[in-house]
C-alpha cells in the first residue's frame, strides 16, 4: 500500500506582508501532478491545511479546487485531520458527504477511538487539540501537559488495538527533541508542549504534522512531512515536499521523502550593499524572496528601493552592520568609558565618527549625568 | 411528483440585537419532521439560506445539520440556489461532493444553462445575481435592468427548452407588483429592480425566493414561499411555512402553501402604557417578540426594564403619543406662534403643561430669538 503524507500546507500564509497564494497554487498543481504519476492508494494530510481559522476566499478555493482534483478527479482517498492554524469547523463543513467518496475529514478527540480501515491498515486520527479540550474530554483525569494528555489519550488504544494489523498514528503535535523553525506557532502556552515518542510505540508508524522541517526528528517509526513550502526565513534551505510511505504486511514500514521544487525559494544573503547593487553577490534566483542582511548601507536613501529594482521579490532588509559590531561590542562593554560606548555606537550604526562639536557635546551630556547620578 | 418549496430562511439574522437562531433551530426541525411525513421527491430552497455572507459557526451549524439530515438520512434529493444575502464561496463549497447525493448547490449565472434533470422535471437554476454580474456575463449586450438581464438570460432558454416536459424555474428576484416587507436588502440601488412575468412565461412554473411573503404575487404560475420566519414587525401578522408543488406530465402544476407554527411570533401592540404594565391588553403569548408602541410613557423611568419584566421578549418600544399627536400637530403648525408650538410640543412629550416659569423663560428665549433675527 502507497499512502502519500503531507502537512501544513498553510494555505492563505502571509509573510513579511506578502500574500504567498500564488506559490501555493504553484505547489499544489505540482503536488497534484505527482500524484498523477504515483497513483497512492491514500494520501493524508496531518493538519494545518489553512493558515487561520477565518481563511480568505482563494484561500477556500484552492485547498477545495486542489481536494477535488485529488479525491473526485483521481478518485484517491484521503485522510485529513487539523491542526493548531485550523479551525474545526471550517474544516469539517460538509464532512459527511465527503466521506461518502472516502475523503475523511477529522476533527475530534473522540474520532480517536473510531480508526479508518483502508485495504486492512488500521489509521487512528488524533487532530490537534488544546490543552484544556483535553481536560475537557477525560474530565476524570488529571491532565498538565500535552505528554499526559497523549499518554492518556493512547492508553486505551494499546490494550484494543489489533496487533496482526498494521495501524497507523496521523497526529498533528511535537514530539520531544524535534527542530522547530520559525514558522510553527507555539502548541501551548506556558506548559512544554512535547510529547515523548514512547508514548506512541503501540504503533507501526505515526505520520505527523505541526514541525516544518522534513527530517525534524530522528526516528524509525515516527515522521514529519514537513510544511509545503519554506514558510520562514529560518527555513531557507531546507527542502520541502512530502513522503511516499510504503506499507506491507509482515514488513517494515518505510518512508522517503519526495522534494519538489517551488515556485521561489527563501533566500538570505549576507553581504555589502554595494556587492548586492552591482549584482556581485551570488543569488540562486533574482525572481526568489530574499532577505538581505547588509552592511555598509547607513547613508543610503531608501535602500530597499534600490535592492528592488534587481530583486523585485525583496520581502526584508536589515542593517547588518549594527548587528554584527555590536556583538563584539557588547563583549568589553564593560570595560570601556561611557564616551567610547556613545562613539562606537555611533560609528556602527552611521559608518562615521562623530565629529568635534558632537564629541564635545556627548561630553557634556555625559559628565552632566555623571554629576546627577553623584549628587544622588 | 411532489417539490417542497422553501426559501428566504436567513439563517442567523438577527432581529433588534436578539439572535433568532434558536427560533430557527426550532422551525428547521419541524420543517424535517413535516418532510418525514410528506416524503417528497425533491425540495428546493430559492435563496437566502443565510443573513449574511459570513455566516456565525452557529449559523454554518444549523445549515450543515438540517440539509444532513433531509439530504443524507431521509435522502431528499435537494436544489438550492443562492439569494442576495448568501456568500457565493461560502454555500457552494463542496458542491462537487454533494452532487455524488444529489445535493445541488448553484450560485453561477452559466448553471442556468445546465439544468438538473429529476424524474423527468428539467429544473432551471438562476441564482441571484447583481446587475453588474449580469453585464460581464453576457458582455456583448447593452443590460439596463434586472428585467432586461432575465429577459436577455431566459431568451437563449426559451428556443432551447423541450415544451413536451414540465420545465421549471427556480430564482430570486422581485416579480413586478410583489408585495415587500420591511426585513428584504433591496437587490439594486438606484435602478428599478423588479422583473415583469412575461419574461417568464416559457416555463411551467417559476418557484421564487427574495419576498417573504408567501402570497406576494398574484400568479397562476410563479410562487414566492415566503420566508421561513417573521423577520420583520411588518410580517407580524403573516402566515409562514412552506409550499408542496405537485407537478404531473399533461396536468397544471399546483402549488399550495402549509403554514408552520413558530417557538415565537412577532407581535405589535398599540395600546396604553398603565394598561400593558396591568395585562389589560390582549397579547397571543407573552414569550412572543414584541413591538410595544404606547401613550402615556412620558413620566415612567426605565419603561421598557417593567415592561420586560412581563414581556421578556420585548424587542422594541415607541412613544405612540407623541408619534401620534405630532402628525396632528404638523397641520396646523404655520398657522401658531412660535410660544404655542413650544408649548404644545412639552405637552406632546410630557403629557403635562409647561409651568409659569417655564413659560416665562420660553418666552424671554423666543423674544430675544426675534430680536437677534430682526436685527439682522
């Protein structure tokens, strides 16, 4: 059996104040393209199809245009469940009709102890769910963090479950030592928010959704497909895509990553100014969305203005001058006078030294303080 | 064959800051146990299904619940097309699904020129659309009105359709001499929005969504079902429910309408204040939703806090006096010095003479008023 894993798609997703919908249609008619040529018997989507729970029209219609290709067109059956970015019943609307062409939409704890059953695989659904759902739905149990919860939440699981089968875990959580990355909105607030992975070993495997990275954690059984597309500049050089998982009967299960090659990619350079506008600064791609990290760049009018012009698709621009002087500033701080801080800062973050007249009035102010402060 | 035709149920709308989903929660459950009992074929739903285009998951609840349970347990096939009021996006999302169970969802102008075949009934579909919506659609043609759209979107059907079967329309729009109410959004602005009925006449019948009242139009052919509720103090006294449309091959099609008892109806009470506070007035149930237009307020702190005490669904409350005494006074107002009006207008108000000193500085006012206006 070929079941296709996929997650966090975040459809609608703004960076920086740009709207990343027209990367995701990208994507995804690739993604559907892919499929095509494999044929799975199943995909599932382990959460965070949407960015926000109040989605944008297009956002709406390119998860429902995308789902209908994968499950009426292709006729491929689907599992979605939802994650922390989406919101219940948004996802679910209509779920009852879809599952009358295998496309099953799970949002509920309790869909936990009702397993889907595709060609003799067992598949458990356990959607993202708060801290304080969970101690709403097993009222009689005290439960302080999502690794309770789990743990709880599984334990009846592991005394029914057929172990001649094989059975599935599709989850949308952090599993404990995973690498997060920017783009991942925090789980819980104020309590840890991973879950071990021995909680889950009652299982042949557990596909998850919620890290964005691919490989985020190192395990035999457990899985990320990580996000769609890099949705942070922490991501800018991982891969993105999905999994092919391959699932036999009396066989290890296995799953390989499958990459896919978007539209732009996130880039971060770290350069002078001058390098970046006289293009002699290496880019994967003019057209990708960039961060530049850029020294030399304090009497520039407008800088961002001009980086456009060659990389139209500039999404951030900082002053890396600064940044980096000040670490090595801040080292001896304490060792220098109040005068010298006051100079260097200047001369960081203006590229200049301050002249006499300023220097003499930086002095003034300064003694003038040392006064107050002694008089005190 | 037997069509149930319903419409205009504004799923959601609220009525003076009162939320009437539980209204609606209740009449959309009788409204399934009535389709238990009369097993129809079919049922069409003409527009507005909800009050607005971002309908409150409460709203989206209910809506999802009721056509569940008509279209997936008793297994109702269901035509719904969309109404002013409803978000394009929003109902149709998923229709690809609901066809597989015979749930049609149509918001497109071009699905007119598909029509859903139903034990040989063809049903035509023309969803509300603006003015604007019509113009791009058939660009080559000057559209001046909503009656020149349906006459231009209905001209191409006519040549088209096949007289020797029943061919029915369903739409929602405003049919030249309907009878309004106060709770329908108009459906142009500025332009005349209603359509004549001979646009119509190829058709057998045209069941019709947009006027709440179930007996609008005087038409051997096209019906309005009325809305499912009272929605406004102008509906007080109307019937509502629902019509049973019996269509047979080489028989006239009848239409006939089954009111349905609400949890509340609304009711307006003209009468006097003492006699409201001491139930000398005839109510038909004291849980209704109330407009109480009384005489004789003026002096009562708080009205409307005792009136609730008796009332608890008192959704409105006007001074009648003065509303009534000023028409009276209108009349004659050129022919009365400006002290009169005064006075005369305290009295209106407060049910009470202005005192001595009270005349006297009315009349200072109005004096050096004079003055100030002669000495211009």
């Amino acid at each position: 059996m070929k079941v296709i894993h996929t997650a966090d798609w975040h459809i609608g997703r703004i960076l920086n104040g740009r709207a990343l919908i027209q990367d995701q249609t990208y994507i995804l008619h690739k993604f559907v393209e892919h499929m095509k040529e494999i044929e799975p018997d199943l995909i599932v989507i382990t959460g965070d199809l949407y960015d926000t729970s109040f989605p944008s029209k297009s956002a709406i219609k390119l998860l429902e245009d995308t789902i209908k290709q994968l499950n009426i067109s292709l006729q491929i059956p689907i599992i979605i469940i939802s994650g922390n970015h989406d919101g219940k019943e948004r996802l679910s609307y209509g779920a009852s009709w879809f599952e009358q062409s295998q496309l099953y939409i799970r949002t509920e704890i309790e869909d936990l102890y009702n397993p889907i059953k595709i060609r003799d695989v067992n598949f458990y659904t356990l959607p993202f769910a708060t801290l304080a759902e969970f101690q709403n739905y097993y009222k009689d149990v005290e439960i302080n963090s999502n690794h309770e919860a789990m743990r709880h939440a599984l334990k009846d699981i592991e005394t029914s479950l057929n172990s001649s089968e094989k059975n599935v875990l599709l989850s949308h959580l952090t599993v404990s030592g995973g690498i997060k990355t920017d783009s991942e909105r925090d789980l819980t607030i104020g309590t840890i928010e991973s879950v071990d992975e021995d909680v889950f070993k009652m299982f042949d495997t557990v596909l998850l959704g919620h890290l964005h990275h691919p490989f985020s954690i190192n395990s035999d059984f457990m899985y990320y497909s990580g996000s769609l597309l890099q949705y942070s500049f922490s991501e800018a050089s991982q891969s993105k895509g999905f999994r092919e998982v391959t699932i036999k009967q009396n066989q290890d299960i296995s799953s390989k990553f499958i990459p896919m090659v978007p539209l732009r990619e996130l880039e971060v350079i770290e350069a002078d100014y001058q390098d970046v506008i006289n293009e002699n600064v290496k880019v994967k791609n003019k057209e990708n969305y960039f961060h530049f990290k850029l020294s030399n760049m304090a009497r520039i009018e407008d800088p961002i203005y001009h980086i456009k012009q060659i990389y139209p698709n500039t999404l951030a621009l900082t002053n890396d001058t600064v940044y980096s002087q000040h670490q090595v500033a801040k080292r001896n701080l304490k060792q220098l006078d109040s005068n010298t801080i006051i100079q260097q800062f200047y001369e960081d973050v203006m590229d200049d030294e301050l002249d006499k007249l300023q220097e003499q009035k930086v002095r003034q102010l300064v003694e003038a303080l040392d006064e107050e402060e002694r008089s005190r």
